[in-house]
C-alpha cells in the first residue's frame, strides 16, 4: 500500500476512532447543563426585562424545553448527525452560523499562538541548552518561569496599557479596525486584522511559550547525551551540525507532541484573553453561552472544538511521523 | 375644556436646528460601546439594554421626549387626548417611509400596538393595559379608544419603549424568529447594515429620512468589548466615541474626566430612573417583621456605597419614588424614611425588640457586575455590625433569576429596578398584590400584600389630576416607607462618557437610547 | 615492524572528584603499528573503554579528562592540538564504531546521509561522487541491497546490517586507525562472526591499524595480532596474542583466561530417568496493532513458541539455547506462567500447570521458580534485600520469623554475608546481586530453577563462580533447572542436554556432549561455527 | 539522603523551597499578623501602599491588601493542594489500572481521558463552577476534573514499562497478589515523576483558579489572591496596587513551585541528574 493510501486510511481511522469521543462529550455536557439551575427562557425573560409565565411555557415549547432529556437528546443527537447543530435560543440564528462566524477567529489566534509559542519556545530552549549553566541559560529560564508565572489576564492588560494606550503602537482590541470596513480579501484589511493580532497573540503565547522552552532545553539535553552525538563527533563533524542537525530533530519530537497535546487547552486558554482584547472566538462565544444556557450554542460550540482538537492532534500525528521515521501512521 | 396639544412648535424647533447644523461638518462614524453583545435587535420582543442602544437608531416611536421629558413630535406630528381622557388621536407623519422603502401607515401603528406590544412586549402589556381598540379612518391617524384614562401611557411612546414596525414584514410570521428580529427594518435615521457577531453592529444614514437633513453621521457601529478596562482603554485611545448605561466604570469615568477629549455626563436617564434596593422575603422570618427589615435598611450607609463602590455618582433613596418624579410632582420628600447614613444603634434596638439579635441570613446579589459584588461584601460588614451574620451568594442570571422570581428562594437579594417615566410603568410592579406573579421577572418577589396599598396603586394610576395623583403617592410613599417591603438603596445615576467632540448625542431625554439624528462630530 | 601509527605514553585519564578511583586510566603505554589488531581486553570499569575515547578527544568533558601523558599520531600529540585539528583527524584519519549500532546511529537520518556527512566534513566532492562512494562502500561491507539500504532508517536494517553500515562509515575515507569498541557484543554469535571476519578483511584490504576493544577471549582469539590487558585502569599486560592467550604472566590474566568457560561439555552425570516436567506441543503467538476500536491495523504475528515438546528430567540441566528471536525466553516465561501460552502442556509431575488460574496456580508457583538475566532490572530497587527473598514465602504463608531465619540462611549459601539483610540492591555490584536474585529463588526450595540468561550480564570471572555457584546449589538441593543462553561455552559446561532453538522451533535436542559432538541441524553447526575463539581452549 | 544531597546541589530549587516555605509560614500566621477579617472595611479606601497604615495599600472599600494577601495565601494554597490531591490520586488510580492491565480496560479509560483532553479544559472549569454553584469545593473539583489526565498518561506510560521489568516478574512467579505488585512493587517506583507533575499542578491549579476568579467565578465569602485579582482588576489604571501585589503573589508562589518541582525532577529524575 503507498504511503499516501496509508496515510488517508489512517486519518479515516482516526476520525472513526474519535467519532465516539465527540459523542460521549457532547452527551457529557447535555447533562451536565441540564443540571444547571435555569435555562434560556429564564434568561431571555430576564433580558427582556419582563414576561408573563403563559409566554414563557410557549417558548420552552417551541424550544422543547419541555420535552422530557432523553427525549431532548435524542433529537439533538438525530439532528447532529444530519449535520444540523440546532438553533441558538438567545440569538435566534442556526447554530452553525453563528458557531462559524466565530470559528475563524479562533482558529487564527490558535495557530498564530501555537506557532509564536513553539517557534520562540524551540529557540529559546536550544539557546539556554546550548549555552547551559551559563548566564544565558539562566536568564531564559527566568524569563519562561516568570512569563508563565504570572496571570494572563494581567499581562493582557498590561499589555494594552503600554503598546496600545502609552506606545500606541497597536489597537487596543477587537479584530478590525471597525470605522474602515474593507472587504475580507483586501490586503488593507488583512493587514489590519495582523495588526489586531499581534497583542493578544502574544499574550496567549507567552504562557505556552514557558512550557516549550523548558520541554525543548530538557529535551536538547538528553538527545545530547546520546550515543549517536558520540558518533556524530567521531566523524569529526563540527558542533554547530552536531546540535542544529543531529540532536535538534530528535529533540524537536516530545516538543510536537506536547503541541498536540496543549490544542485542548488552548482553546479554553483562550477565553480570557478573547474577553481582554475582545477577540471574537468561541471562548468567548462558550462563555456567554454558558451564562444564558443557550444548550444548543454550547453543545455545537463543544462539538466543534472537540472535532477542531481531533483534527490537529492528527495534523500533529502527521507532522510527528515525518519527522520521526520509527513512528509508521497506519 | 378640549385639552389639545400642538406639538408642531418643537418639530418646527427640529427642523430649524437641523438647517442651522447643516453648515456645520457633518459625516463620520460614530463608534459607541453596546455591552453585553444584544440577543437580538427585536426591541419589540425585549426591553434589554443593549438592545435599546441600537434598536431605537432604527426604529422610531410615535412620540419622543425632550431633555426636560415634555413630549416631542415623532412618527406623530401631534396627538391629542378626549377630556374623559378614553381616546387619544394620533396625528401621523406623511410620507413616511420604511427602509426597505414601503410607506408607514397608521396599519403599521395598530398591528404594532394591539399585535406587539400589548401582547409580548415585557413591559407594553402594562403601558397600554387600558387600549381597547384602534381605529384607523385613514393612513395618517390612529385613534386609541381606552377602558379608562392612562396618563402615563403617554410618557411610554418612545422609540425605546414602544418602536412601531413594519406590519408588512410581520404579520403572519412567528414573531420570535421572523428575519426581522436580527435584521431590523425600521423607519429610524439610521439603516442596519450588518452585524458580525461578537465584534459590532453596523448601522449607515438613512439618506432619505423623513427629517429634512438628518441624521448628520453617516454611520453608527455598536462595539462589543466584553472587558471593562478595555472597553476603557478604547475610549481613551479614541477608538471608541460614546458608552453608556455604565459601559465605562465609574472608576474610570472620574479618572477620564479629567481629559479634555472626554466628556462625562448623567444626563439622558430621567426616562428611566434606576434605584438600587434590597428585596426581602418577607413571607418568612426574619424578614416577615417589618422592623427587621428597618433595622437592616438603618445599617446600611447609603453615602458610603455612593461614595467607594459608585464613586460618587448616585443619590441616597430618599422614598419609594425616585426624586426624579419631583418633577411632576409625585415624590414626597417629606415622606423621606431612609436615613443617608447608618445608625447602629437603632438598628440594634430594633433588632432586640424583633427578638432577631443574631441571626443568619444569605444575602444575594445581582449578577450584573462586579459593583454590586462589593456592595454585597459592604454589607456584610455593615449588617455584621448590627448583628447580622451574612453569607454572599453570587451565582449566575438564569440560577439567580430562578431563584429569586420563580423558586423564591431566598432571604434577601440586593437589586435594582427601572423606576421609568411614572410610577404606574415602573414601580408598581414591586408592590401590588397583583403583581406577585410566580416565574415572573423583576416584580413583587417580596410577595408583600398590602390592600390598603393596592387600592391607592389603582387610583394613582388613572387620576388625570396632578395634584389629587401626587396625594395618592404621598400615601404611597408613606406606607412603603412603614413597611418597607424593600429597602431602597439609592437613586443610581448612569454615566455616558463620550468624545467631547461629538455633539447633540443627548438632545432627546432618552439619551443613549435616543435615536442620534442630531448627534454629529464638531471636528 | 613499521613506525607505529599511534604512540601512547603515560596516559592518564582523570575522574571527576568523589569517584571511587582518580583515574579511569592510569599511566598507559601503547603502540600501534599499521596493518595489525591490537585487542584491549579487560572487564568492565577497567578503563578500556575511556582509554579508546581519550585517543579521539570524545571523553565526557568537561567531568573526564586527560590529565597527563601524550597520544601521538604522526608528528601529531592528540591530547594537545587545537578542536579544529582534531575535527579534520576524526573520521577522515581515525574512525570509530561501537558497540550498540541501534543507538550509536541518528535514528531520523538515512544510511546514506550520515555516510554522506563524512564526506561532506572531510572531502571536497560533488554530491553525485559522494552517492558513488556511499555505494560502494556499502557494496564493500557486503550489505545485501545497498541501494535501498541508502535510504533506510537505522531500525529498519537488522542489528547486523546496522553494525555493517557502520564499518561503513567508518571506513569511508580509509582512515589510517579505526577503533572499535566492543563492536561485536550486542550481535549475536553468528552475525558476531560475520562482522569479525568483515573488520580482518577490511583491516588487510586497507592496511589499517586496529584498535579493538572487547571483553572476550574469544573474540581476542579470533581476530587479534596482539593484546593488551587492563585492569582498574592499569594496563597489566601485553603481547603478542599468542602468547597472552597461551601463556599469561600476570595473575590477573591467567585468571580471567581460567575463567572463559571451555568449549568441551562437562562429562556427563549419571541421572535419574523420570521427569519432573514435561513441555508438550507448547505454542505461543504474540499479537501486536489491533485491539478495541483498531479499526483492522495490520496486526502483526509473532510465533514466538511453534509446538515446543521438551522434557527435564530430575536433577538435571537442561539448557535452551539459540540467538535472539529464537523464543528460548518466551519457553523459559511460560513455564513459570509469566506469559500465557495458548497451546500445549506443562506438566509439572504430571499436573499440566498452563489451564490453572492465578488460585489455583499459587501453590505450583513455589515448585518453579526463576532467576533472571540483568541483575539490576531483576531487584526491586526501594525493597530491602531481606525482603525480598523473604516476601516469597511470606506469600506462600510461611510464618515470618521462620521466613526471616531462612533468609539469613540462603544469604549464607549464596556466599553473601548477614549484613546485606537490610540492605538496599543499589549497594551490591552485578555478581552480588545475581546472588540474591538466586536466593529469591530457592527461598520456595523449587523442584525446579528455570535460569534465564543468569550470566550473561555478568563478567567473565563473575560468570564463572556464578556457574559454580548454581551448580553448587543444583547438588545440595537436588535441584532440576533448565537453563537458558546464548553462550554456547556456558552451556557446555553447565547443561546435561541440550535444546537448540531457532524462530519458536526447537530444532534439535539431545545430551550437550553428543550435539557438540555432531549437530544434526545445520543450524547447530552453524552456531557451533559461530563461537569465537573455539580453535582456542577447544579442550 | 542521597536525595536531598542532590537536591541541595539545583540553589534555584532550594531558594524555591525556602520562598515556599516562607509563604506557608505566612499563610498559617496570618491570624497572628492580621487577626482582623481580610473582608473587613479597616481604613480610608484606595490608600496607596505605605499611607494611612496600609502596608500594601487599601481597596475601594477600605480593605487591607496586606491583609488579603496574607489570608489569601491559606485558600490559594489549599486550593492548589486539595485540587492537585484529587487529579494526582483519580489520574494514579486511572492511568495505573489501564497501564497495568492493558487490554480493553486500557482501551477504555484512555478513551475516557483523551475525551477530558478534548475538552476544552478551561471553558469545562468555567462550567462545573457555574453548574456546582461557586465555592471553594466545586473551584477545586473543577480544577481536579480538568488536570487529571495528565497524572493518567503519565502514570500508564510509568506502569507500561514498570509491569515488563524482571523485578514485577519476579513478584508474579512468587505468586504475589495484583494489588500488593501494584501498591508494593510499581507505585513506589513511579512516585517520583508523580511528585514532579504534581508540584507543577500545584502550580497550575493556583493560576487557573485566579482565572476563574478573573471571570468572576470566585468563592464570594472566602478571601483568595484570585478574589483579590478580580475584585481589583477594575482599579488596575487609577489603584494599581489593589491586584498587583496579589498578582506578584501568584506569580512569586507559582515561581517558587516551579523551582522546587525543577529541583525535584533534577534530584529525583536519574536520566536528567548529571546533566542539569
């Protein structure tokens, strides 16, 4: 079998394989927010400011709220697997609208974060293992403690205060710059969303960024206490090919799986700085959803990121076996 | 008599600034903060703040009021009301047109009214409780025939109270999830443009609104910074011009004050009147005994909550009314029994004649920000003084609402309610027996029952008379004040904090939920 | 003789502070001349190893270092010239291969690039040259396909192979010296002999000079001119091959050549006729990939044990031996029911023990006990040594006083003294830790000892009062073990009979004296071939 | 011991301990230093620090940050225990079973823990403390809920390659029982990387929790240096020490944590041993 056959029958597997996961969370959460005390109608009502109990029994009707829950979740799972995530009670939108809307966002700040994260954190730990025990080393594992030491939220606001506000440098929040209005492919406004970017990127990465500095100076170090390094000096090969060849790509494999690994968490992560710099992601999205037990939101939102987990994790998987040629996918 | 009123003076009045400002720069895009992101733009359906910032920039009343609340022509040149006060003609504007460009008739006025908003608008059933019916003997009038007079229907005739909407795009449609709820179409100086959920809302100048060269902006976009401090940081860098209803934090609005390219106002709130107070259960004890409740209103300091929590924006509650209602004339100062600031001591002799000396209770507290999470640990600290051991609970909207409005599951709960144009609209929803209604929001949690009471309600709210109407409340005020069914805190004041350059944003005595046809950039 | 190559003098390699000695290597001279194999023979923690490395400047810096002495090479003192030079001499002038190909090669890069690397450091060639090369090369060190081989990852080649692709790379730009550390030990016999005749071969081809480290005798018999002994970093003796291996001068010598076990059986015992166990038809497959939710992965199957009928008899030993991959171990695990077998009898005086389930077993599991090869893997590390030799009865419900006494007792028997009751394993060296593993095993007193490997971590001298040892007890406690090795010598001196095993079959058995004398299954011969040395000490 | 010796040897690592233990001590003498109730309105609010008495300044409402701090320091830690407490033990007991007896019932529990990794585990947190109500309990709970899996893989990956080692072997032919080769024989061998994972949570379960105070899911009546982020996050432009002397706190406990887990990892970790 070809190895791009073997490939496609793994990643079939695979999505096979994480089919009963997406569904035990979605399940998982149905009841977990049925136990919660409220539902939508209550928040609508509240938000409204007023409504009379008659109204309110028709729309838990018309949502079928008043359904029995395993009733409920039959439907939802039924509706699911046509493709169809419902509709958000509070917005009054399909789901996968308003689900998409945020998707993209999302997905921007969580491949921009991984990649400044890893990126510098692959960097930073070859400099402190390379240069180990000296003041260097000292100061980048400093830097990676501190950075992920201190709260997000607060280096977020910080961060506005400074860049945005004293340096001005760059906007305070939000994605685009909403007074201009340039249409989505326009380079101005790619350019404009990049400069939105920019601090909540940081922000986010600056936490992760700690954890790949250390795994990769750690990392750097065992490979370089291999015996293949030996064998590599045997050759007479110099130093520098030693460890950017030879130690660096062995070295960068528990880094990639970490990265894996940490996609579930970023997600999540993401939440305070979507609500610091007003990112509009699915954090953020969740969030409010949550608090105005908009199930069906929520339900879709969990579903989609859980698929949108799976689906890097298996980018991260393919990533790993070209890099590792042990590792066989398939 | 025939009381008729002309309005056409003001709309006169309208026109002209609106020539004079013509010269003047126009244009522009003005940036406000909308916080929370609204559910929907169906103002018809939902009182909700966010959704009264946006909403009424589309949709307009039949009736708008001035900074000092008098009323001013809207989709009604002029109205008039019959002496037995049972019919109220409303004299429409012609050549009116919706934004998708179908003309507004006096169909639109009766299918909104009878349809809508005495039906399923939050608070319309109560604004027109007495419409019978409406006739419409041609395009441009509509006639409301009441069961008894409704002063204060009148005051409840703003675009943000009561919008009138296209009967042509509703009308056999569910109105909940009709395409009009996230796309309005309204008649207002502002068109929807689009709505990009979780960033902003976009609206663009009518151009052929029915006001002679308005509105002046040419665009309006409602921001959504889920964040207090940035929402902040934006005013200050000027990527934001205008917030209301608190958007900005008081403790920042006093530092931005200080800036010449901000402005810090509590003008364009007396339509609505908030008053922050405790709600107890007053069906068990301890608080079935009116003087554990005076004993607990006495140890709370008024000034201080003011003062640290509200930095100094708010007045001490003097009475059940706001003193806003001084106005007309309907809040009794001498009937003033809230004290300004604690007294321990009597609070305790109080407590020890209730036979109440420490006792334990839960205080809960609205979920609407972080301001009334320190209020509530104040007043730990303060009924802790009288005695009264305190734990807080904080828990999200819907448990809190069900909580308090359906289970009626607690002791005490601070709050705040929007005491709005009259009393009839806003305050007699806490204390009327008929207003203790199980699963409904915002009324008499407190099931306080009181037919003396009841009855001076129902007066108050059909005598045409100021003066016999003032009476009435006084009596009103006084017994809420014996009783003290809830605690009044104190009279909140709202900030809007704006760029000082934008102008005419508080024209209307709506404020931030005017319709911005003047408001215009002084660049 | 020609001017040597290499001339070693007064070298001394320094340890870190607080190590147990101050020098891995202590004041060795030593020369090597083109064209010859010189043999540095010694146990571990003699200082061979680091000696070697000392000569290319790969010692653990900065902990390890030459402290005195000089390495000349050519006009040249390797301890003193610049990293630069140094560079330029390793690999293109001395090369190296080691021990463990699997880890000794960069497992993310081909064959072909880490050959290709060589060239690129030391030689001014066009990629097209290199490739040439690189072939050739791997035609030279006779690997079958080396075209595919180019492209292929280290753990795709078989541990042969890799040890091939190896010599290899270190012969890419005939250096003048290659030094070899232990290059043979982790192969097995018959690659071991391939892979020796290859570094003669290559050696005479190229008139290089060899440096050859090993542990074995055999191996120094085989292939080396001359040989130099160390000890604890002394070097005690040298000389031509002939004569350290025939007639030793130095105590230490003669005893480790005294210890290599000879290739002539042990005379035959006579034994009792019944059998205490018998192995019938025994089968055992291992499954990999597959599993809940494996969605059909190409499972691969390994016939570890194919119908394996064996018979030992009391009192006796009977030795299972073959190469790695054979599935001796996975016969010695299912016996002591460490692994399930699926098929097949295991008749322990006539009871067949595989059908019984954990119950039912435990009684059984005190007749058959096990000794395991690496005595450091085999001791729990944070159990006291009296506890684990006493946990065994404990179990099986004898009174803890008494289990203690007899504790105490075994230490005695397997020559360790009192003290080491409560001690921890980390505190005894590999033969001491051999020791208790034995005593773990006898505190049941087993009918039978299955002894997996018991040796074969161990040094030669070690090796040898282990051997004894186990014999020693076999007698007193008229034990029956069955043995397994791949060490040919070991065998012919502990086993009665033997059973040859190759890929899960056995494929000949019989008495240890009769097989040597002549195998029947080519593959006997083949591994009777294969052991090192065996024109030496053959009798 | 030898393990202190080593451990002595990382100074980063001791001076982590020594910062830790100086928290502890202050956490169990807050009492002593500030008998008042952190909660309690002691002075002229919003004092910058070093004025009207205010060693660490005061908040909107007069309260004592020192004070808070102090207190705070007992919930914080606690928190961070009890949270890492129940992941470390649910993700052993986990990950030992499926690495143990492999097979399906490997199968499944990493079935089950590879859900709770696609969660997303922040936003799960904010769920389980808006559903359970906001107190210390459920903020632990929650914490535990989304940090086990980790202990898990860990220790499945520890059991794996423990349960083939020749000393378990030896256990099984001895005849010993599941449980005695589990608690006896393996789980003291795999302690020390729990150790090291579960300082770190620690760590981790102390910055989550100041997150969901953030959020405003924090115990309302219970002082904790996330109650005090929160509440003073609003004053973070006009009193900026009200949050920050909290946040420095957070960030000086989770460092030290970090140093003392580094310093465990070097000392108990032999691969790692010499070279760092």
């Amino acid at each position: 079998m070809s190895r791009t056959a073997r490939r496609l029958r793994y990643v079939f597997k695979r999505l096979l394989q994480a089919l009963p996961i997406v569904l035990a969370i979605v399940i998982v959460n149905f009841f977990l927010l049925h136990m919660a005390e409220g539902d939508a109608v209550d928040v609508l009502a509240g938000e409204a400011g007023s409504a009379t109990p008659e109204y309110m029994a028709e729309l838990r009707a018309k949502f079928g709220l008043d359904q029995p829950l395993p009733v409920q979740l039959l439907v939802y799972l039924k509706n699911v697997f046509s493709f169809d995530l419902g509709y958000s009670f509070r917005h009054e939108m399909p789901v996968l609208d308003l689900v998409l809307d945020r998707f993209w966002p999302t997905l921007l700040l969580m491949v921009s974060t991984i990649l400044l994260a890893v990126g510098f954190g692959i960097v930073l730990g070859l400099l402190a293992a390379t240069g180990l025990n000296t003041w260097r080393d000292t100061l980048i594992s400093i830097f990676a403690l501190v950075t992920y030491a201190t709260p997000l939220f607060w280096v977020g606001l910080m961060f506005i205060v400074i860049f945005a506000l004293n340096l001005g440098w760059f906007p305070t929040s939000g994605m685009k710059n909403v007074a201009a209005f340039n249409d989505t492919w326009s380079w101005a406004n790619i350019k404009d969303v990049a400069h939105h970017l920019v601090l909540p990127t940081i922000t986010l990465s600056l936490f992760y960024l700690a954890l790949y500095t250390r795994l990769m100076r750690a990392s750097m170090l065992e490979q370089a206490g291999m015996d293949y390094v030996t064998t590599a000096r045997a050759k007479g090969l110099t130093e520098n090919r030693i460890m950017f060849v030879h130690v660096l790509r062995n070295a960068l494999l528990p880094v990639v799986t970490m990265a894996g690994v940490q996609v579930g968490a970023l997600i999540g992560g993401s939440v305070i700085v979507e609500s610091v710099f007003a990112w509009p992601g699915l954090g953020m999205l969740a969030f409010e959803a949550l608090f105005s037990r908009d199930l069906n939101l929520l339900l879709g939102i969990f579903l989609l990121s859980a698929l949108l987990v799976v689906a890097v994790n298996l980018v991260v998987d393919i990533i790993y076996s070209s890099l590792d040629p042990r590792i066989e996918v398939g | 008599m025939n009381i008729r009123k002309w309005i056409g003076g003001a709309l006169a009045a309208a026109t002209m600034v609106a020539g004079a400002t013509a010269a003047r720069a126009e244009g522009g895009t003005l940036v406000m903060l909308v916080q929370p992101e609204p559910p929907s733009l169906a103002s018809y359906l939902s009182t909700s703040g966010p959704i009264g910032l946006m909403a009424p920039k589309i949709y307009e009343g039949l009736l708008d009021y001035d900074s000092d609340l008098q009323a001013v022509p809207s989709l009604a040149k002029s109205y008039d009301v019959s002496d037995d006060g049972k019919t109220v003609t409303f004299n429409l504007q012609k050549g009116v047109k919706w934004h998708d460009g179908e003309p507004f008739t006096s169909e639109d006025v009766k299918f909104t009214v009878l349809e809508l908003l005495s039906k399923i608008h939050p608070r319309g059933p109560n604004s027109f409780r007495e419409v019978e019916s409406i006739d419409i003997p041609d395009a441009h009038t509509a006639i409301f025939n009441l069961k008894n007079p409704a002063p204060y229907m009148l005051r409840a005739l703003s675009g943000y109270e009561s919008p009138i909407v296209p009967k042509h795009l509703l009308e056999g449609e569910d109105y909940r999830s009709a395409d009009l709820v996230n796309n309005p179409v309204g008649t207002g100086p502002f068109k929807f443009v689009e709505w990009k959920k979780g960033q902003y809302i976009r609206l663009d100048k009518n151009e052929d609104y029915w006001k002679e060269g308005l509105p002046k902006l040419d665009r309006i976009v409602g921001r959504f910074i889920p964040d207090a401090s940035t929402r902040t940081a934006a005013m200050e860098n000027g990527e934001v011009h205008y917030g209301a209803y608190g958007a900005i934090p008081n403790i920042d609005a006093v530092r931005l004050r200080e800036m010449d390219s901000i402005g810090v106002t509590t003008d364009g709130y007396g339509m609505i009147n908030p008053m922050s107070l405790i709600e107890f259960d007053t069906t068990e004890p301890p608080f079935d005994d009116a003087r554990v409740r005076k004993a607990v209103s006495l140890a709370i300091d008024r000034q201080f909550l003011i003062d640290n929590i509200w930095f100094g924006y708010g007045k001490p509650a003097t009475s059940a009314l706001s003193s806003n209602f001084g106005a007309t004339g309907l809040h009794d100062a001498k009937a003033a029994n809230y004290p300004a600031d604690q007294n321990v001591e009597a609070a305790k002799k109080l407590l020890k004649e209730a036979g109440a000396e420490d006792i334990s209770i839960t205080l809960d507290l609205i979920p609407y920000g972080e301001d009334w999470r320190r209020a509530g640990e104040y007043m730990k600290q303060a009924l802790g003084d009288i005695g009264i051991k305190v734990d807080l609970r904080y828990e999200d909207v819907p448990t809190w609402l069900k909580r308090i409005y359906a289970d009626y599951d607690f002791d005490m709960n601070v709050n705040y309610f929007y005491q709005l144009p009259d009393p009839v609209l806003g305050v007699h929803r806490h204390y009327g027996t008929d207003q203790i209604r199980q699963g409904t929001h915002f009324v008499n949690s407190s099931r306080y029952s009181n037919p003396k009471l009841d009855a001076l309600l129902v007066k108050g709210a059909q005598e045409p008379d100021a003066k016999k109407r003032a009476a009435i409340y006084s009596d009103v005020q006084k017994i809420l004040g014996a009783d003290k069914p809830v605690a009044n805190l104190f009279e909140m004041n709202f900030l809007t904090v704006f760029d000082s350059s934008l102008k005419d944003h508080d024209t209307s005595a709506l404020g931030a939920y005017g319709s911005f046809d003047q408001a215009y950039f002084d660049k | 003789m020609s001017a040597p190559l290499l001339e070693i003098r007064d070298l001394h390699v320094a340890l870190p502070a607080g190590s147990e000695r101050p020098y891995a290597v202590q004041g060795v001279d030593l020369d090597l001349a083109p064209n010859e194999i010189l043999c540095i023979v010694g146990e571990s923690g003699s200082g061979k190893s680091l000696m070697s490395r000392s000569i290319m400047g790969l010692l653990p810096k900065p902990h390890v270092r030459v402290s005195q002495g000089s390495i000349r090479f050519g006009d040249e003192d390797l301890v003193t010239v610049s990293d630069a030079r140094l560079r330029q001499i390793r690999g293109s002038d001395i090369a190296m291969i080691f021990q463990e190909p699997m880890t000794a090669l960069n497992p993310v890069m081909t064959i072909g690039d880490q050959i290709d690397e060589v060239f690129r450091f030391h030689a001014k060639m066009r990629r097209k040259e290199r490739q040439e090369r690189a072939l050739s090369l791997l035609d030279d060190v006779h690997i079958p396909d080396p075209k595919a081989t180019m492209s292929a990852y280290p753990h795709e080649l078989s541990g042969g192979q890799r040890q091939r692709a190896m010599i290899a790379m270190a012969l890419a730009l005939d250096p003048k010296i290659i030094i070899a550390d232990e290059p043979t030990t982790a192969l097995d016999v018959t690659a071991q002999a391939q892979i020796l005749k290859l570094i003669k071969e290559m050696q005479e081809a190229h008139n290089t000079g060899v440096l050859f480290i090993t542990h074995d005798f055999g191996v120094v018999a085989d292939i080396a001119d001359r040989v130099a002994v160390m000890q604890g970093g002394i070097m005690v003796e040298a000389g031509t091959a002939a004569e350290v291996l025939n007639n030793p001068q130095h105590p230490y010598t003669q005893n480790l050549i005294e210890s290599v076990p000879s290739l002539t059986p042990r005379p035959p015992r006579v034994q009792a006729a019944e059998p205490v166990l018998q192995i019938e038809n025994l089968t055992k497959t291992f499954r990999s990939g597959g599993g809940l939710l494996g969605f059909g992965a190409k499972e691969r199957i390994v016939h570890a044990a194919k119908d394996v009928t064996l018979e030992l008899r009391k009192g006796e030993t009977l030795g299972i031996v073959g190469e790695s991959g054979s599935g001796k171990s996975t016969v010695a695990r299912c016996i002591v029911r460490l692994v399930d077998a699926e098929e097949g009898k295991i008749l322990l005086n006539g009871t067949d023990l595989r059908p019984l389930g954990r119950a039912e077993m435990r009684p059984y599991r005190a007749r058959i006990q096990m000794v395991f090869q690496d005595p450091f893997a085999s001791l729990n590390p944070r159990t006291k040594v009296g506890k684990i030799i006493a946990q065994g009865p404990m179990i099986q419900g004898v009174p803890k006083a008494e289990a203690q006494e007899r504790t105490r007792e075994l230490l005695s028997i397997v020559g360790l003294d009192e003290r080491a009751y409560d001690r921890y394993p980390h505190e005894f060296s590999g033969g001491q830790r051999q020791r208790i593993g034995i005593a773990r095993a006898l505190a049941l007193n087993p009918d039978v000892l299955v002894a997996d490997e018991p040796v074969s971590a161990l040094d030669v001298s070690i090796q040898a009062q282990i051997l004894e040892l186990l014999d020693e007890i076999r007698e007193r406690m008229t034990l029956s073990m069955i043995f397994i090795t791949h060490d040919l010598r070991v065998a012919a001196q502990v086993c009665d009979r033997l059973a040859v095993m190759r890929s899960g079959v056995v494929v000949e058995t019989g008495p240890t004296a009769e097989i040597f004398r002549d195998p029947q299954h080519e593959y006997t011969r083949a591994l009777l071939g294969a052991v090192p040395g065996k024109e030496w000490r053959a009798g | 011991m030898s393990f202190w010796r080593l451990f002595k040897r990382n100074r980063s690592a001791v001076l982590g301990l020594v910062i830790l233990l100086l928290i502890v001590f202050m956490a169990a003498t807050a009492h002593l230093f500030f008998p008042e109730d952190p909660f309690r309105l002691v002075g002229k609010s919003m004092s910058p620090p070093g004025e009207n008495g205010f060693l660490l300044g005061s908040d909107s409402l007069g309260r004592d940050v020192a004070s808070g701090i102090a207190h705070g320091a007992k919930t914080s830690l606690l928190i961070g225990l009890m949270a890492t407490f129940v992941a470390v033990g649910f993700g052993t007991i986990m990950g030992g079973l499926a690495g143990y007896y492999g097979g399906r019932i490997d199968d499944l529990l990493m079935r089950v823990t590879e859900m709770f990794q696609t969660i997303p585990s922040f936003i799960f947190a904010i769920l389980l403390v808006a559903i359970m109500k906001p107190s210390i309990e459920s903020i632990v709970i929650a914490i535990a809920v989304v940090s086990w899996p980790a202990v898990a893989r860990l220790v499945r990956g520890e059991f794996l390659s423990l349960k083939t080692r020749e000393f378990v072997q030896a256990c099984h032919t001895l005849g010993m029982s599941d449980i005695r080769i589990i608690m006896g024989e393996i789980l003291p061998n795999c302690l020390s990387p729990i150790i090291v994972i579960g300082s770190l949570m620690v760590a981790t379960a102390i910055l989550i929790e100041s997150g969901l105070a953030f959020l405003g899911l924090g115990d309302p009546n219970i002082m904790s240096w996330g109650f005090q982020i929160g509440a003073g996050r609003t004053l973070l432009r006009s009193a900026w020490w009200v949050c920050t002397f909290p946040g420095i706190a957070i960030l000086i406990t989770v460092l030290a944590i970090n140093l003392v887990g580094e310093g465990l990892n070097d000392a108990l970790n032999p691969r790692l041993r010499e070279r760092t």
